[in-house]
C-alpha cells in the first residue's frame, strides 16, 4: 500500500469535498481516503498493483477540480 497527498484546488464546502470522496472512493484499489476541505488536501491510501495515482489524480480533475503539483 502506498500513501500519497494531493493538493485539491476548487473545493469550497461540504458539498465539493463530498464530490471529491465519491471520485475518489470509487476507484478500485483504494483503501483509505480523507479529504480536508481547510487544507484543500485528500490523503489516499491505495494498492498500487490496482491502480495509479495519476488514476486517482484524473478522477479529481474529471470531477471539476484542480489537481496541484
């Protein structure tokens, strides 16, 4: 299992921060997830023999928002 943080850009409130669990939590092979709307960071826990974090990655900016470097 790997660990990564991913900065959010775009999430203003409960609502963008539930949008981007449910991207998120869908994708097969992730284990944990936690997406702080104060620091506009999800912390994703995922086998990487499942899936990539720039899988992961896609499904944030396919849901509106912006994915910093």
């Amino acid at each position: 299992m790997v660990t990564e943080t991913i900065k959010i850009e775009g999430m203003m409130c409960g609502h963008c921060q539930a949008t981007v669990e449910k991207a998120i939590g869908t994708i097969a092979g992730v284990s944990e997830l936690k997406v702080d709307l104060a620091t506009k960071q999800a912390t994703v826990t995922f086998d990487p023999a499942v899936t990539k974090l720039d899988v992961i990655k896609a499904a944030v900016t396919d849901a509106g928002y912006t994915v910093k470097n």
